[in-house]
C-alpha cells in the first residue's frame, strides 16, 4: 500500500473527506480525469476485491472505500462527460422480482464501477421485462443478476430467457446467497459470481470470452 | 404429543424444549411450506383464525407442540411506516433519510393484529406451545436506512450522530424500531404466546467488520446486544421465553454474545458448526437447527446427502451432551415448481436414521 499514490490510499482505506483534496492535486499536477480514473481509482478498487477475496477485509470496510471512490468520481465525472470519455463496457444490474435485497447488488456494481464499468443501477425487485428493455436503452454489454431468497431464483431462470430473447449479444452474471455456478449453467447465465470480488473477474472474463 | 398448557409458565416451557431436546425431537421452521399447499394463500394471511389454524396444521403436519408463525420479518416495518402514514405498498422500498420525529405510540393493528389473532386460535387449541415471532431491532433498523452498513461502520470508528447525519438517522431508528418491537412483543405474549422467535439476521459481519469489532465490542453493544436485552426484560416480565434467531454469518464472539442472553433456544444459521457452538453456549439453553435447507431447491443437493448431514449433525451434537433439536437454518420457503423436490428433503431430515 505504501508504493500507492495518496489518493489510491485513501479509497483503499475509506478516508472520504480526503478524497477531494487529493483529486484536486491530481488535476493540479496536469493529471487529466481519465488518467485519475485509471491509474488512481480501478487499481485501488481492484485491490479493495482482491482484500475482500482473501477475506482480509470485509463487507464494511468495501463500502466505505466505495464512499470514498464515490466522492472521487463525483468530482471527475463532470471532467469526463466534458472531455467526451466513456467507459468502454456499459452494465445494466438489478434484484430479480420479488426479492428486495440489495446489499449484494450495491456491492457488485460499486465494485463493478470501481473497474470503471458504466453501471445502470435498476434497484430491486426489477421484472424481467424491465431488465430486456433497460439492455436496449442502455446499449449493455453485461447484466447482473442478484437475488438472495430461493424463492425468487424462478424470477432469475424468467429474467435470463427475456433477456436472451431481445436477442442482444449481453453477458449475464448472477449472484446471490442460494445461487451456484450449476444454477447459473442451468438457467443459461454466463458467468456466476460468489460475492462482490470476484464479480469484477467474472465480468471481465464472460466480457472476453464474447469479444 | 405433550400438552403446553399443562406448561403454563416459562420455566415450563423452557422445561418443554428441553424434553424435546431430550426425546430427540425434529421440526423444521415449516408454515410457508404448508401454508403454500393451500390454494388460497393470500386470503389465509389476511385472516387470523386460518393462519392460526394453517400454523396448528404445520405442527401437526411434523408431529411437534412447537406452533411456529410465519416468519415475516415485514410486519414490523410496515406498521411503524403505516403510523406515518407510508402505505403498505411502499413499505418495503421505503427509507428514512433523516432521523424520524417522535411519531404516534406503536399501535398494534393490520398485519400484527391478524399474526395475535392467529396465536390466539392456536392457543386455544391447548396442546400446542404458541409461539410469538419478530424481527430484533437492528434488523428493524437495516430495513428502514437505504444504505445501514457505512454508518453503522462510521459509528463503530467513533463517529457520533452529531457528526454525521447518517449515523444520526440509524440511532433514531434503532430507538423507534425497538419501542415497536416490544409493543409487538407484548401484544403477542397478550394473545398467548409462550415463547417468542426473535429474528436478528443482519447482526453479522456483513454489517459488523470483524477487524474492527476485534478493536473492540462497543457498538455491537450497544447497537444489538443492548435492544435484545431490554426485549428480554419485556418478555421475562411477560412470562414468555426468549427463542433467538440468527442465520447471519457470526463470529465466535457474536456466538458468545448471544449465549449470554439467557434464551430458551437459539437457532444459527448453516454457517455455523453447531457442535463447536455448544461449548459458547450455557447448558440452559438449547440449540436448533441449522441443516442448510436454503439449499434445499438445488437439485445438487440430494435427498440422500440431506438424510446423511442430518445423520452426522444429530450424532455430533449428541456427543457434545448439549439439548439440541435438529431442524432447518431458516424458515423453509415453499418455492412455486420445487414444493415436492424441498418437502422430500424437509421429510428427509425428519426422518434421517438417528
């Protein structure tokens, strides 16, 4: 941590209320925002899931570094959309209908942002409808799935077969307490993610396979 | 089949569990399952004397005196809103972003009047314990802020609610979720409940770092364990005994804190080894659960694997000497298309060679 730049210290650790000053010193270096996303920011975040994978570190401590990424893009997302940048992948993620859980959710697209994803959060109890028109607008290349209660793994099954019948080259990634790899084979899901650190590695590798 | 009204006052019914526990006795947390083979459901729930009577069949249906509710862990939130006038519709999705005002007391009407309704009916069967059930006040509160895990987290660093609005808002819940517990808790013992299942999931490390609790317990004190024990000084003032639920995932001291809560029972999640669990946990108190019927659906999962855990987890915890009654982790959920496929598994279990 000690070979990291002050501002990727920072989000690592949580430390919120620095944030602005350090982004503010990156942009008075001559850093432009891009180059603050990219070289500040994902290696930060990816370090945070790389933790939390190793069990080093645990839900809490993600969100607050999260918090922390947050009040950095806030500053820079204006930069961005000024200079014309864009994420290179667009995701589109939600809770499955029935099902108003959002911890795992939240986690997955703070982490999925963190790696510099565009994420359209749809929130909770979202139709499969909703997420087959939301990979349209939005021009997703990846959707992700949560749901926590058995009782609504149906809705995930539904979800998918809308999703594929828009006939859209998306790749779905679903997680979740009752969900297992098997789950996700059977259903047609591309990839399956057992918790928010790993769920930055599984986007990129079904994004891969299909590129 | 022992009769609980022979067993009117809580050392009796604490007596109960423990002859069960003693028996052998199984149960799985099952009225969702059975209340879903009815076709009409939906009416069932509006109507407290068919809930009662679809939570006295679910006893019958599993051969145990143990009635317990439906495990609805909305009730709670959507009465607290509805005081305020949030329409039920909008409960579940509903957050406070700023600390709530004093509000009107808690008035038990709507879902919770139906829920003492139904103890009511199975108390006047006479050969069921009824039981209570309700959601701990830290999980009250998670459901009432969008985002609980960083302030509580902030909080646990020191942060205070005048210095952070966020902490603010989860302080003031906790303080309003646990005044409409106890009312619930009270009206339920008043309908006959014996014995009440109080329900604190989110009290894990999801919402509680392990590193920084290893700093120190203060605010796991004071934002859990202080609410549960003023629940229980109610219950124990109300005659009725504590029953503790936690499938959330634990650390042995969240483990050790909650056997301190002198509880009839306790029932954890499958993430714990229930037989290394005893050694927290005081003889008193007996132990339930926890075969991980969250896992049920899984066609992975076969019968014959759930007959041989339930096999391995009754004869390990019958080496330990602890009372202890084999069930499931959580409230078994009936799920649309894989009823028979959780059911065998749930008869399974039951059924499993001592």
């Amino acid at each position: 941590m000690s070979e990291l730049h002050p501002l990727s210290q920072a989000v690592m650790a949580g430390r919120r209320k620095e944030v602005p000053d350090l982004v503010q010193q990156c942009l008075d270096a001559g850093e432009d925002a891009k180059t603050i996303v990219e070289t500040r920011l994902v290696p930060s975040m990816m370090a945070v899931g790389e933790r939390f994978k190793r069990n080093e570190i645990f839900v809490p401590e993600m969100l607050i570094a999260a918090r922390a990424m947050k009040e950095a893009l806030r500053i820079l997302e204006p930069l961005l959309v000024a200079a014309g940048v864009r994420p290179e992948h667009t995701a589109v993620i939600g809770t499955v209908e029935g099902d108003l859980h959002d911890i795992g959710k939240n986690l997955v697209a703070m982490m999925w942002k963190g790696a510099n994803i565009a994420v359209v959060d749809l929130g909770v109890n979202v139709t499969a409808a909703k997420f087959a028109e939301a990979v349209g607008q939005h021009g997703a290349q990846l959707v992700g799935l949560s749901a926590l209660l058995t009782t609504t793994m149906p809705a995930m099954r539904s979800t998918v077969q809308a999703i594929r019948a828009t006939g859209r080259p998306v790749k779905i990634v679903i997680g979740g307490a009752p969900i297992t790899r098997e789950f996700a084979e059977e259903i047609g899901a591309d990839g399956f993610a057992p918790d928010a650190g790993s769920a930055v590695d599984e986007a990129m590798a079904v994004l891969k396979a299909g590129s | 089949m022992m009769s609980p009204a022979a067993l009117p006052t809580t050392r009796s019914t604490r007596d109960l569990l423990h002859q069960l526990a003693a028996q052998g006795h199984r149960a799985p947390i099952g009225t969702h399952l059975i209340l879903h083979r009815h076709p009409d459901s939906g009416a069932i729930v509006c109507e407290g004397e068919r809930l009662g009577g679809v939570i006295a069949e679910t006893a019958d249906y599993f051969h145990t005196p143990l009635a317990v509710p439906l495990m609805d862990l909305t009730i709670e939130k959507e009465a607290l809103l509805g005081a305020r006038g949030v329409a039920p519709a909008e409960s579940p999705t509903y957050h406070f972003d700023e600390p709530p005002g004093p509000g009107t007391a808690p008035e038990v009407q709507g879902r919770m009047r139906i829920a003492c309704d139904a103890i009511r009916a199975v108390a006047a069967r006479g050969d069921l314990l009824p039981m209570g059930m309700g959601i701990g006040p830290f999980s009250l509160m998670t459901k009432l802020v969008a985002d609980p895990i960083s302030p509580v987290f902030l909080a646990g660093q020191g942060t205070t609610a005048a210095e952070e609005p966020e902490v603010a808002v989860v302080e003031r819940c906790l303080e309003l979720g646990l005044e409409w517990v106890l009312a619930y808790a009270s009206a339920q013992a008043g309908a006959g409940a014996k014995a009440l299942i109080l329900c604190e999931p989110a009290a894990n490390l999801v919402y509680f770092s392990p590193h920084q609790l290893a700093e120190g317990w203060e605010i796991f004190d004071r934002y859990v364990m202080d609410p549960l024990r003023a629940i229980k000084a109610r219950l124990d003032a109300l005659g009725v005994e504590l029953v503790f639920h936690d499938c959330g995932e634990l650390t042995q001291g969240m483990v050790e804190r909650f056997a301190t809560l002198d509880a009839a029972m306790i029932s954890f999640g499958s993430s714990r080894l229930l037989w290394e669990d005893a050694r927290l946990v005081p003889a008193h108190t007996v132990l339930y659960g926890n075969l991980p019927t969250k896992r049920f659906i899984s066609e992975q999962l076969s019968v014959g694997e759930v007959s041989r855990m339930a096999s391995d987890l009754d004869a390990r915890m019958r080496a330990t000497g602890h009372p202890f009654i084999l069930g499931s982790e959580c409230d078994v959920l009936s799920v649309a298309g894989s009823e028979r496929v959780i059911l065998d598994k749930v008869e399974a279990f039951l059924q499993a060679t001592a």
